[in-house]
C-alpha cells in the first residue's frame, strides 16, 4: 500500500507538470498570435500568385514550396517584431488591447527574440534556397513596415500610403522567385495589391476612428474630422483600383475572362465607395470593407484561372 505522504507527493508533481504544459500550450499559441496567421497567409497566397502569374514554363514545386516556408517566417516574424514595437499603442485601443503583450501574457523581451530570430531565418531561408532576389524583396518590405510605416502612423495620415508599399510586395517576391527579374507584370501586380489596400484601410479606420484616435494613431479618418477627404480616397482609390485591374489582360498576363470578372468586381467596388462617400456611415464603410475582403481573393483567383 502506497503511504499516504508518496501519494500527495505524486498528485502534486502531476498537478506541476500539468500546469507548466498548460503554460508551455498558452505560450506557443500566444507566439503564434504575435505572428498575426491571417495576415501571413493572405501574404502566402498573394506570394503563390505572383509566382504562378510570373511563370513561363513548368512550376518548380520544390521552389515554391521554399518560398513559402521562408514567407510564412520572415512575414510571421515581421509582424510579431511590429507588435513589440507597437505594444503600448495596442495597449490604449479595445481592438487590440487583448494582445499577448498589452494583456501581459508574454514579455517584451520574449516577442522581441522570437520575432528577430523568426524574421531573420525567414530572410536566410529565401537567400540560401530561392533567390538572392527574392531575398532582397522580402528584406524591403520587412524594412519598411517596420522602420517607415510603424513609426509614422503615430506622425502623419500619410502612414497609409506608406504602408502600403510592403503590404503590395509579396507577389513581386513570387514574381522574381519564378522569373529572376522585376518585369512589367511584377510592378502592374504590385499595382493592384498597392491600391487595394487604400479603400480597405481607410475602412477600417472610418469604423474604429475613435479607437486609432485614443491611441493617437494619426490615420486620415482621425485627422480629417469631416470625413470628406477619406470618403473622397476612398473613392479615387476603387477607380484607380478598377483601371489597373485591368492591365493583366492588357499585357497579355491574363485572357478575357479575367478582364470582365475584374471589370465586374471593380464596378461593384466603386459603387460601394461612392455609396460611402455620398452618405458616410459605419454601416457603409463595413459594407466597403467587407467588398474588399472578397474582392481580393476572386480577382486573384481569376487572374490565375484565366492565366495566359
């Protein structure tokens, strides 16, 4: 018969190891959280696209297949890297205040390593089994969402624009890793992805305005009190959108069928801008950020659907 004292001995070691499996679990998940999954996937697929629409000849898979690994780890490790920075921000806002490090879940210190060491073995990963190219691509855009548009969004609404420059380099990656070159379809495709994020993010700061503006996140719908310059971008974003959609059949990237889906969804797009900017609501601009989260994955699914 076991004595008593070796049996509490043996529940409270089970109840130790219990628990430190339980942190161990809370912890990947809270690192994989700091790496934004959503985000870094829709990066992988843009980047799969821009491979796909760049081939001339046969798909390397083994290529491809490294391309996305080092994607998925030099964006998943970009992204965490911006929360470090960004902590005390996220801290101040309710969307964003259950984070693992505004909410103290993990360290500074703690998504700082992780981040630095996932990002640079993202980097090292493209340069060693892709492409010196590709390598400098995903290098840019770490280096500008992190040291351009980071720190401006707490200066100037022209963060948006900025920020969208790394936000429309993932396909050029996939472009230069099947091609080895920045041709015109690379930059029409950065084009798309480039305008795209216009009316999509100044969506999301037209529904969270007060939230950015108690952060003091100087995102136009938080500067422009009115409103009428952000509706008027929103706007002009969805037409410049709608005409260089266009250009992948233009160029010969893409067929017909392309070209009317994306004129299609392109004309829907503008109206619903419109609809915002004649008669600004929150429920207007849910509807064009909801517009925009579809329309991004039907035109790429028809640009590689229709690829000539």
């Amino acid at each position: 018969m076991t004595p008593p004292a070796l049996d509490t001995a043996r529940v409270s070691t089970e109840v130790v190891v219990g628990a430190l499996a339980r942190d161990r679990r809370r912890v990947v998940a809270d690192l994989v959280a700091l790496a934004k999954p959503r985000v870094v996937l829709m990066v992988m697929v843009t980047t799969a696209v821009g491979y796909y629409v760049g081939l001339t000849g046969a798909p390397d898979y083994a290529r491809l297949v490294h391309l996305l690994i080092g994607t998925l780890l030099a964006a998943g490790g970009t992204l965490a890297l911006n929360q470090y920075w960004e902590r005390d921000v996220d801290a101040r806002m309710e969307r964003t205040r259950a984070r693992p490090l505004p909410d103290g879940r993990l360290a500074p210190l703690e998504a700082l390593l992780f981040g630095g060491a996932v990002t640079l073995v993202g980097l090292a990963y493209l340069g060693a089994l892709v492409s010196t190219l590709s390598l400098v691509v995903t290098a840019l855009t770490t280096a500008l969402y992190l040291f351009a548009y980071t720190p401006l969004k707490l200066r100037t609404p022209l963060c948006t624009i900025v920020g969208a420059v790394p936000g429309a380099l993932p396909p050029v990656t996939g472009w230069v890793a099947s091609r080895d070159d920045l041709g015109v379809g690379a930059w029409v495709l950065f084009g798309i992805m480039f305008l795209w994020q216009l009316p999509h993010t100044l969506a999301i700061a037209r529904l969270y305005r007060d939230d950015y503006a108690r952060a003091g996140v100087r995102l136009l719908p938080v500067v422009d009190a009115e409103g009428t310059s952000t509706e008027r971008q929103i706007v002009t974003g969805c037409l410049a959108l709608l005409a260089v959609s266009l250009l992948p059949t233009l160029i010969g990237l893409a067929g017909p069928i392309y070209f009317v889906g994306a004129f299609l969804l392109g004309a829907a797009f503008v109206v619903l801008g419109a609809r915002q900017a004649l008669a600004p609501s929150a429920g207007s601009a849910r509807r064009v950020l909801l517009a925009s989260l579809l329309y991004l994955p039907v035109l790429l699914a028809l640009l590689a659907f229709d690829k000539v």
